[in-house]
C-alpha cells in the first residue's frame, strides 16, 4: 500500500494510535470481520481534520467506526483506512442547568450514567445500548418508547470538504434509524449536545436498572451480536413475524436465530459473513412468503 508508511508517520504526529493489518472482528460486536488496511483511533477534532484531508486529498477509502456494536464487517475485510471514534475521543461536560455536551466517541452508557449523576432525566432509555454518543446519533438510536431524536439539541461535524458545521437537531431528519448522517455517511459527527430534564437522581437511577434488566432477561447478551437484525416493519415487529414463521433457533453455519429473542442473530461461534447473510436472507424469504411482510437489515454492512 503505497500510503500505509506517510500515514503511519502522520498518526505518529498527531500522537493518534494506530494497527495495520487489523482484524475487524475485534472491534465489532458481532466478532465477524476481515482485516483493514490501518485503523486509527481518533483522538480529537483536529486530528480527525488532519487525517480525513489526508485521506480525501489521495483518495482513500475511509469508513467511521464507533464501538461497532450495528456492524456486519465482511470477512474478506475492508481494503481501506477505518476511523474508530470510541474512547480516544470522549469527554462529557455539563454546559447548562439540562444541557450536557459530549464528544461522538463518548460510550452512551457512559453519557447516561453522567446524567443520572448529574439528576438529569431523558436519557434513561438509552442505558444499556452499546454503542458510542456518534454511532447512536447516525442511527438515531432508540429503545423503550425513546430516541436520540427526543433528546438531542445540536451536533457539530465535519462535512465532505472536512469544514466543521453545526446542524440543529430539526436539520438532522430524525426518523426511525434514520439521520441526515445516514443519508451522507462521509461526514463525520465530532460532538453532540442533549437537553435534559431536572429528575429525581434515585428515580432516574431505578429506571435506568429496570430497563437494564428487562435488556439482559430478554436479549441473547451472552453471544456477539450486532443487536436487532431486522428493522421494524411499518405495523408489525420483526420478531414476532420471525416466531410465527417458526424461525427460532434457524442457522447456517454459526450464525442462529436467537431462540431467546428472534430479534436478533447471534454468533453461536465462528459465524461468518456469509453464514449472517445466508440466514438473513432464508429469514426474509420465509417471512416474506408466510406474511407479506418484507424484513430490512438494521445492521451497517462494511466491506
Ligand atoms: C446487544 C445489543 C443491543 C442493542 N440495542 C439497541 C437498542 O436498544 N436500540 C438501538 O437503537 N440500537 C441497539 N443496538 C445497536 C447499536 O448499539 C446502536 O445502533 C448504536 O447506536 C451504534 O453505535 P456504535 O458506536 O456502535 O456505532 P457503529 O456500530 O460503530 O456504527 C454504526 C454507524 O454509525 C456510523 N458512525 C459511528 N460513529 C460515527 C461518527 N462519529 N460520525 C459519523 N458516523 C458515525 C458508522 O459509520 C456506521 O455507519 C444494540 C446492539 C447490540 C449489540
């Protein structure tokens, strides 16, 4: 790779770590994934500018990796320069009475624990999803009747011509998994600030245990996975379509569906891409056929 040595050096300089060759499935929830060409660990604005012009300026394919936890990374890998924004890049701050400002790579958990701390309410539904403030925000990331879209003021990120903006949360087009950052994935979510509620912190702090619990006594947490694997369809819910079709416990491979939660597809052991997609699809066929209903994958596919 021609590149690999001047970006290596640049990493150096801006004290930004660093590993070539790097297997995905390391820095995925679902453990799947082949290796990348170099994957760096961002650690501040600046650095992310410096890096991205370099990267637009020999054009480089470059993918944002938060905490990967919504990622079906292919096992062939990906021949290209991975961003990870995790927790090189995180730091909470309280920056009014309900107003908490964070850095994309700040762990969502870690954000709501903040605010509970701090007896701020709003964000009790996001306790428990694993994924970073950036990953949760270009998802609009939701759970238990909430979503970052109730939650989120503002955002700034650096755009296609690595200028640093600032969209408002009404320019975001939040919707169902959906955000304006979806839709450009190239651009890339530097902070993020929320407005909250002042709560009662032991109020707060039961809500926050009883979804905790409701998560682990439902969902299959002891196998990798990548969470939901199908969207929710318009009147229905992708689970309970997957249980009447009698697809609990379905495989190829490693890959199952969860006889837990149909909901998700977990990997029993050694599951590949393929093995995902393969099961993902019989899934959808089946389903499609049985209901009408057609399933649509949630998880980012990176190759
Ligand atoms: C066990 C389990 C439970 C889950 N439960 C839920 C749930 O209840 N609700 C829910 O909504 N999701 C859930 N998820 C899915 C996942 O945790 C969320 O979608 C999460 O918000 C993804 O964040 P991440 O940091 O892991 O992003 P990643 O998975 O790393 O990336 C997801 C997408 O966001 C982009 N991205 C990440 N960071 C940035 C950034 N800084 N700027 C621009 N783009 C960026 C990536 O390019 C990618 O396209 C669950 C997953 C698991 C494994």
């Amino acid at each position: 790779m021609p590149y690999t040595n001047e970006l290596c050096g640049l990493c150096r300089k801006l004290c930004c770590e660093y590993k070539t060759e790097e297997p995905l499935k390391k820095h995925t929830t679902f453990k799947i994934g082949g290796s990348c060409k170099i994957l760096i660990n961002i650690n501040s604005s600046d650095t992310l500018a410096e890096i991205l012009k370099f990267l637009k300026k020999q054009n480089i394919r470059f993918f944002v990796l938060g905490k990967g936890s919504n990622i079906l990374a292919d096992d062939n890998g990906f021949d290209g320069v991975i961003l990870k924004i995790s927790k090189d890049f995180s730091h909470i701050e309280k920056t009014g009475e309900t107003e908490i400002f964070c850095t994309s790579g700040t762990s969502l958990s870690e954000l709501c624990i903040y605010a509970m701390e701090n007896s701020l309410s709003g964000l009790e539904f996001a306790y428990g999803i694993p994924g970073t403030v950036g990953g949760a925000l270009f998802m609009n990331a939701g759970a238990y009747g909430g979503e970052l879209k109730d939650v989120v003021t503002s955002a700034h990120y650096l755009n296609e011509k690595c200028e640093i903006c600032s969209a408002e949360s009404a320019e975001m087009s939040l919707s169902y998994r959906h955000s304006v950052f979806s839709e450009n994935p190239d651009w890339v979510i530097t902070d993020v600030t929320f407005s909250l509620n002042k709560g009662d912190r032991e109020q707060i702090r039961e809500k926050m245990n009883e979804l905790m619990h409701k998560r682990k006594d439902k969902q299959p947490l002891d196998f990798p996975s990548a969470g939901s694997t199908f969207k929710r369809p318009e009147g229905s819910y992708a689970s309970l379509l997957i249980e009447q079709c009698g697809l609990k416990g379905l495989n190829v491979g490693g890959a199952e569906v969860s006889t837990k939660h149909s909901g998700f597809v977990i990997n029993k052991g050694g599951a590949t891409f393929e093995d995902v997609i393969e099961l993902t699809d019989k899934v959808k066929k089946c389903v499609y056929e049985k209901t009408g209903y057609s399933l649509e994958l949630e998880p980012i596919i990176l190759k």
